[in-house]
C-alpha cells in the first residue's frame, strides 16, 4: 500500500467524520457542544466509549508490549473492571445530582474554590498529557509509513492532524463526537477482526489452533504472583488497574462528559457496566493479537522497525499490515483501524479540554450564550495549538512503550484529584481551602522522588501502578491534616 492510496484512504475517512459533523452542528451551542442535550442513547456512548478508552494507545502500543510483557497487562485490565463499577455507583449519582458541566464544579460547592482549581488543573494537566500520548503514537506512524516518503517534517504531519479534529469537532463538540465515536469504535474492531484473520490464514491456523499452539504459550502469561517486590505482581497491578479507571475515566471529564449526554442517571449507569464487560474482552483480543503479531514477525524474520535508530515495538503492527505482504484488505483496515482508534479519544480530549478550560477557568456558565460561544470557539482554537506543540515535543522526550509511559504519569497527575473527590465523598469534614494546592503539590513531588528511588536502594522492591493510589493517600491524609473542627463543618453541603 503507497503512501498516497493511504493518503486517499485518510481524505475519504475524514469526509464521513465531516458529513456526521454537518448534521450534528447545525445548532451550533454551548448545550450541545458541552452536552449534546442530554439526548445521547445509553448504547450508542457505551459503543463509542470503547474506542475512545482503547485509543490508538491499546491499537498499537498494547500488541507491541506483548513480547516484554506477555499478557501482564491484562491483570490491569481486570482492575478496571471494579473501577468501572465504582464510577457508575459512587461517582455518577453525584454528578447527575448536582446537574454539572464540569465534574470539578462539585469540588467548588464541597471545599471552595482552591480546591475546584486544584481539581480542575490536575485534569487539564492529565489530559493535555494522556491526549498528547495518544496523537504522538498515531503521528509517528503516519510519519514512518506517509510522510517520509514525500519529506514532510514531523512537525507539519501532527499539524494536520489536530487540525482535521478541530475541523469536526469546533461546531457539534460532543453531541458530533457521540456519533463519531460509534464509527470509529467499528472500524477499529473489524480492523483487529480481520487483521486476525488474515494472519491466521497466512500461518494456515484455524483460531483453535492457535490458542492451543506453544508459540502462543510462549507469550500468554497472564498472572504474575512470584515476586511482590516486581512491577507486574498481581496485587499491584490490579489494585493500579482500579485507581486508574476510577481516576482516568471516573474523575476525568473527557470520560465522563460522554457519560453527562445521557438522558438520566439510570441510563449512564447501564451504559458504563455493559461497556466496561466489552471493554476487557476487546482488550483480551488486542493481546492475541500481540501474540500472533510477534509469532507471524519470528516466521518471517520481520524486524522491529526503526525510529531515529532506536526498534519501536509499537511499529511492529504497522509494518506487518502494510509491508508485509498481507494484502491491500489488511493494509486498508489497518490504516482505518488506526486513525479510528487513536481520532475517537483524540477528538473527545480536544473537546472536553475545551470544555474544561471554558467552565471551570473562564467562567462561561455566568456569561451569555452569545459571549460564551466566543470564547468556547476561541478557546477550542487555543487547546489545538497547545496540542500540536506537546505533541511535537513527545518525539525529542519519550523513550519508552507509549502505554506504559501513559500509565505512569497518570500516577503523578491524577493522584491529588483522587484524594480531594475520596475526601469529599467519604467524611464530612471541610478543609482550610486556600492550603489545598500546597498538599497536591507535596504529594505530587514525594510520588515522583519514590518512583525515581533506584530498586537496590529499597531491597529490590519497583514501584508500579500502585504510585497512583499511593499519590491519592497522601493527598487524602494531607487533607485530613488541613481539616476544620467539625463543628465548624457542620454546615457544608455533603453529597
């Protein structure tokens, strides 16, 4: 498949994103954009959710970790699992209670405005990161396989990126993004579907024979329960897992902001269990896929693919779809596959930053219609740009597996919002509100000097993924510290 049959098949992709975004933005409001009416079906976000969790970072970079990793990744998986249970029964009742745009707005009825500014720059911050990550993997690889070969610079193909987003997303916001989300979360499924299939016929397997196989066995390791001390142990992958969903998709407003478009509380709660039961089988499927990636490489003595010198195991997937030999129907859903995984949570990020930035920095809910559509599209603007410059420095800065480097900031970023919305929900207590920032600053910097702790220093032991429910302990007990006698919280609002 040539650059340009990709190039093509990109142009024609973003011209269906752009016909859904004519029919959902022809209204063109800050309820639409911010909510999409409340009008969303239960089933329709919960589809499109699954793409906009997976993202291009599970398309690619999850297949690619299997060969260091096995299938270790599977025991997050089942982590978010029980987050998932706890976003829809402990997180969702209060944000449809208090009817917010922002999920940061309880943080400002329940602590004070400090800790709304808290709350919201640790998501801004997050976001900003996680959305980066996501754009950065799907970048490279239209760099490695599109670009190179006409010389365009890296710089002028992120561009093009984030800026054919903004294309579809500055009118409609979530309501299109609802829609769009639906599209992209099918085409990434019969992308892996297929891509499955194909490379089992080529190996002349049946699926049975590969899940039977020992070249499977060789990487399918699931459970990791020898060494406590070891970054994949069970306990703390798992336990990481659930505070990562309860913070990445529970006290995220990109997540949840698809989550606010449905009609009542009842139908978002239908939508985030039967979503999160899809989303671990998906995920299961994404590792065979690594599995068989790595066995097809190994048979046909496929190297890793370069990148400024260095193998990236994220490229493998790519290089094997398009220059491998497959055929032009892998190349094709590949190519589609990825842009699908990687624009559904692109999109829904660039939105709800907007979202974020517009409600909780700039004050629009107090302003009028006219005056905040100005500032919501001035702001979309802004949040592109920002985007583009991030997502360019990846490339000088990152030198890991994108999920695992995704993972291990949201340990850092998403710690103090963890423990402000688990200390406004489970005591009654209300803080000294202006020292809140110096406590999620302090936790913040003791998670990333533990994380930088060399493991012969503390008897071998590696942090992993329990950094972030570690992160929001701190911030809980500093709160605890910074806590008003109860009498004098006795009057506060508590949900």
């Amino acid at each position: 498949m040539t650059a340009s049959h990709i190039l093509l098949l990109i142009g024609g992709y973003f011209a269906i994103l752009l016909l859904i975004s004519y029919f959902t933005g022809k209204n063109d409001s800050n309820e639409d954009f911010f909510k999409a009416g409340k009008q969303s079906p239960w089933y329709l976000v919960a589809f499109g959710m699954v793409g906009a969790s997976l993202s291009g970072v599970t398309f690619i970079s999850v297949p690619g970790w299997v060969d260091s990793s096995q299938f270790s990744y599977m025991q997050v998986v089942l982590g978010y699992l029980v987050g998932y249970f706890v976003t829809a029964y402990v997180l969702l009742p209060i944000y449809y209670k208090q009817n917010v745009t922002s999920i940061y707005e309880y943080l400002d009825e329940r602590f004070g405005f400090v800790s709304y500014k808290v709350g919201a720059i640790s998501f801004f911050v997050s976001r900003v990161l996680g959305a980066a990550f996501r754009l950065f993997l799907v970048a490279i690889v239209l760099q490695q396989f599109v670009f190179d070969a006409w010389n365009v610079p890296f710089e002028i193909t992120v561009t093009i990126s984030i800026l054919l987003i903004w294309i579809y997303t500055f009118k409609g916001g979530i309501k299109t993004i609802v829609w769009t989300d639906t599209l992209q979360t099918l085409f990434m499924l019969i992308s892996v579907g297929l891509s499955i299939y194909f490379i089992l016929e080529s190996l002349d397997w049946s699926f049975a024979d590969f899940l039977s196989s020992n070249k499977l066995s060789k990487y399918s390791k699931t459970f990791f329960t020898d060494d406590l001390f070891a970054k994949n142990h069970l306990l703390k992958s798992f336990l990481g897992g659930m505070f990562v969903t309860i913070c990445m998709t529970g006290l995220d407003q990109d997540m949840m902001q698809k989550n606010l478009t449905c009609r009542n509380l009842k139908d978002a709660q239908k939508n985030m269990v039967s979503f999160s039961f899809v989303l671990v089988i998906v995920t299961f499927v994404f590792m065979l896929l690594g599995a068989l990636l790595f066995i097809y490489a190994d048979k046909h003595q496929i190297g890793l693919p370069l990148m400024d010198g260095q193998p990236k195991t994220d490229l493998l997937f790519p290089e094997i779809a398009l220059n491998s030999g497959l055929g032009i129907t892998v190349a094709i859903t590949f190519m589609l596959g990825l842009i699908a995984a990687a624009y559904s949570s692109a999109d829904s990020a660039l939105t709800s930053l907007t979202t974020s930035f517009c409600v909780d920095f700039l004050g629009t809910s107090k302003k009028t219609e006219q005056e905040a559509k100005k500032i919501r599209r001035r702001t979309h603007i802004g949040m592109s740009v920002l985007l583009i410059l991030v997502v360019i420095s990846f490339k000088y800065v990152l030198d890991r597996n994108v999920i695992d480097g995704l993972l291990t900031v949201a340990s850092y970023t998403y710690g103090p919002l963890l423990g402000l919305f688990a200390f406004g929900i489970f005591t009654k207590h209300q803080i000294k509100d202006g020292y809140t920032w110096v406590i999620a600053l302090i936790s913040v910097l003791v998670i990333i000097g533990l994380a930088k702790i060399p493991s012969d220093v503390i008897g071998g032991y590696q942090f992993g993924y329990e950094l972030l429910p570690l992160n929001g302990l701190i911030t809980f007990i500093g709160l605890w510290l910074i806590r008003k006698p109860q009498e004098a919280s006795s009057t506060v609002h508590h949900e």
